[in-house]
C-alpha cells in the first residue's frame, strides 16, 4: 500500500514539472518584430483610412495591409509609424482588428504615438509623424492583415 503512495506521490510530482515546463516554455516563444506603417486618410465627419507596411519577424519581412474607420475625422492627413509588435508567436499572429490600449496624442504636423492591442494578445507600440490637416486620427478599430 505504502509502495503504491508512493508510486502515485512521484507521479503527480512528475505532473506537476511537466506543467510547468509546457507553461515556461509557452511564454518563452513569445517575441518581438519591428513594424513600419504608413496611414493615409481622409474624410469629413466620417473618415475612410487605409495604408500598408511591413512587419519583421524572425529575420523574414512580411507585407501588411492596413484598414480602419474612424468618426468625427475632418480633413485629410499621411502618417508614418515605426515601432513593436509584442507577443507574437508566428508572424501571422499581427492580423486582427486593433484597440487602444492607451490613449494616444495627435497634433497636426506634429508626433503620434500609439499602444494598440489585437485579440491574440499583440501589443503594437507606435510612434511617427503625423502630416496634413485633419482634427482626429484614431486608430483604435485599425485593422491589420498579411498579405
């Protein structure tokens, strides 16, 4: 009875590492790229926005496509972002429809910055140039897919 206690003590022990290990190494696969987007959009009370750009992941350069509609845009206005995408696992981990994780600031011909975050758990952190006129650039509800 003992030996049979024993058994099953040095089984949930062996269990319990190997749940740990799957869980350390699940994180661990979780990386970083490099994103370059250009946005351009345009509109009058409601704004139509779409750009392209590339994400670098693991050493290959994939081409993205970039939608979104935002409310209360007036004007017309280019922006040129660079920054992370966090937690990818494979590269096609970027596509999805992205929210604001933080609020941003626009000012017309000046900086943007973003922190935006998909479904799967991706966090963009963007920061460029804004150009042109236009009163609101939002990119909350951006969608991204590969091409």
């Amino acid at each position: 009875m003992l030996r049979l206690f024993g058994v099953m003590k040095f089984g949930a022990v062996m269990l319990a590492g190997a749940l740990m290990l799957v869980s350390v190494s699940t994180q661990s696969r979780a990386q970083t790229g490099t994103v370059n987007i250009k946005i351009v959009k345009a509109g009058f009370i409601v704004g139509v926005g779409g750009g392209s750009g590339t994400l670098t992941f693991n050493g290959k350069s994939y081409r993205l496509n970039i939608g979104g509609v935002s409310v209360g845009t007036i004007g017309v206005a280019t922006v040129n972002l660079v920054g992370t995408a966090r937690n990818l696992r494979t590269a096609a981990d970027i596509a999805g429809t992205y929210a604001a994780a933080s609020a941003s600031v626009a000012i017309v011909g000046g900086g943007k910055v973003a922190k935006l975050q998909n479904e799967k758990g991706v966090i963009l952190e963007l920061h460029g140039v804004q150009l042109g006129l236009e009163a609101s650039l939002s990119l909350s509800g951006m969608t991204i897919a590969l091409q």
